[in-house]
C-alpha cells in the first residue's frame, strides 16, 4: 500500500447496536471509518431490533461517503422473501 493510500475500516454493528442502522452510518463517518458493518436482524437475547430503513440508510450512506462493509445475519428460510433484503 501507497503511503497516500488511505486504509479501509469498517464500524462493527456489534459496537453499535444501540443505534438505528442509519445512525450507526452517521456514527462511523464522525469516528473516520471508510465502512460500516449492519446487522438486519437481532441475534438470540438481543436487545435493539430498529426496522431496517433501507432509503434512510442508503440517504445517509450517500450523505456521508461511508460504505457498507459487511451485513450480519441474514438468515433463509422458507418464509424469506429475498426481495426485501
């Protein structure tokens, strides 16, 4: 890597799990990440479950120039329905 070149670093979800998805983006570009990671669903004995606001989300990603670096827990079942996520 260049010395010029800045290093890409992601916001864990698990830092942040308090928060809304949009306001995790926020949070990640205040601290200087490059990306953020989600989490869309709560895990067993989780205690945040904010609805996933995919075009406040996608609005904050654009405001801030922060990325998506991963997306935790997706889960299939007979049930999903792939056009929401």
């Amino acid at each position: 890597m260049d010395a010029d070149e800045a290093r890409e670093i992601g916001l864990a979800a698990l830092t942040v799990l308090e928060l809304p998805h949009e306001e995790q983006v926020s949070v990640a570009a205040q601290a200087g990440y490059s990306h953020a990671g989600l989490r869309l669903v709560p895990v067993a004995g989780q205690p945040y479950n904010h609805p996933f606001d995919v075009v406040q989300v996608e609005k904050r990603l654009a405001d801030t120039g922060v990325s998506v670096l991963d997306v935790e827990v997706f889960r299939l079942t007979p049930r999903t329905n792939i056009k929401e996520f």
